[in-house]
C-alpha cells in the first residue's frame, strides 16, 4: 500500500499592520511537504494513488492548463510510486518550466484544443491505449478522493482559529476542509476565495462533496483580473510578503 502520511507545522508571521489591528495569522506551511508535490497536492492525490494502486493501474491521465501545479506534482508522484503519467494540457503547444519539469519526471504531454478539452472523458478514451491500465484523474485531482485526504488537514491544527482561509481553484480543497470542520463541528468560520474570474460558480461546486450543511464565505473579488493574472499591488505585495515573513509566496493562489 502506498504510504502517504505527512505533517505540515503551522507558523505565525509578524506584521506591525497586523499588530496595530491586534491580529494573529497563522499559515498552515503544506508549502513544506514535498518541493514538487506542492502545498495540498499531497492531500489530494494521497487516496487517489491508493484507489490507482487497489485497482491495479499503472497509467495515470490527468488534465491542466500549461501552468497547472497538479500536472507537476502528478508527475513527480508517478515516477515516484511506479506508474506512468500522461498530461493532457488545454491549449496551445507551449513550453515553459513547469511543463519542462513534468518532461523530466516521465510525463508523456498531449496538447488540445479548448473546446475539446470539455470532454475530459473522451480525451482520456483517445490517449489511453492501455485503457484496462489507465486511472483517470480529473483537473485539479477534484474527486472524493481528494476531498478526503483534504479533510484531514483540520485534525492537525492544535487549535481552533477564528477564521480559516483558502485559495480556491476547483474547490477540493476547501470542501475537504469544511468536512473536517463539520467532523469536530467547529465554530471557525471559513472563507474560500477563488483565484478565477467569476468565480461564484464555485459555491456549489463546493457543496456537493459536504457532508452537512455547513455555512462559508465565498469572497469573489481577488482575483486580480483573472487565474495567473496580476497587477501591480499584486505583485508589490508578492515581493514584500518574503522580506517580512520569510515565506514565499506565488501569484496564482498564495499571493
């Protein structure tokens, strides 16, 4: 069986703005788990690999934009635990460092079209040739999988928080954690904020996988323009939060 287990610590950072406010934050460092199997890639993929491994499948397909940190760290997994890879990207042919890095851990990449990308079921259909082997992974790892090995995350907290927030790109994330509240039945409140434009669509796609009805906030307005967009306070922010906290941060999700 594959062994996934883990443990990421929790780290206070220190602002004089948060001090004038007399506020804590505190930042759950997932950042420090793996250096290719990033942030809450782990938790996510943890019982998706098992399910893969139960099954006796050897080809992991999975899907993403050319910049997608799920292919990466699906990759980096797979040549880790044995199987082969294929990432299929939405998009133009491109090539930059991330997708470099998916190269080197074995994936096998296969560019579409945008419109054909809707389909992820007939893609995975039209790149396995190994179809009995093949696991299908969905964009992001979003499944009940991952949503499992999300909820996990709240029982490694010492403490109850008076807010938890999370990035948001497909929603597994935040669902899991909500479950994971909903499981200690948890008087924190959460936020989710998507990183895409327009995000609101994500409300529901978040309540499907709870497991009770569980109340969230759903801030849609800090996208800065878009998923991997950025503006100017965007990234000014981005380069003064290491200088002050001694943790980096990105401009898709963290920043």
């Amino acid at each position: 069986m594959i062994d996934l287990q883990f443990h990421s610590p929790v780290e206070q950072i220190y602002d004089p703005l948060l001090t004038e406010k007399q506020v804590q934050v505190f930042i759950k460092r997932d950042d420090l788990i793996h250096p290719f199997i990033s942030g809450n890639k782990w938790r996510k993929l943890k019982y998706i690999l098992q399910k893969a491994e139960q099954e006796k499948k050897d080809h992991l397909i999975t899907f993403g934009g050319a910049w997608s940190n799920h292919l990466l760290a699906t990759a980096c997994a797979a040549a880790k635990f044995g199987f082969k890879s294929t990432g299929i990207i939405r998009g133009e042919d491109v090539n930059n460092n991330l997708l470099t890095f998916c190269k080197l851990f074995g994936m096998e990449l296969k560019f579409t079209d945008r419109e054909s990308y809707r389909d992820k079921k007939a893609l995975f259909s039209r790149f396995s040739s190994d179809k009995q082997n093949a696991f299908f992974i969905d964009e992001g790892g979003a499944g009940i999988e991952a949503v499992k090995g999300c909820s996990e995350l709240v029982a490694e907290l010492e403490k109850e928080y008076d807010h938890i927030f999370c990035a948001c790109g497909t929603g597994t994330t935040a669902a899991g954690i909500l479950n994971g509240l909903g499981q200690i039945n948890s008087k924190t409140s959460f936020h989710a904020v998507p990183v895409l434009k327009n995000g609101g669509f994500l409300r529901e796609d978040i309540r499907q996988y709870l497991i009770k009805d569980i109340d969230f906030q759903l801030h849609t307005d800090y996208h800065f323009g878009g998923y991997a967009k950025t503006t100017q306070e965007l990234i000014r922010f981005i380069k003064d939060f290491p200088a002050s906290t001694g943790i980096m941060i990105d401009p898709v999700y963290t920043g």
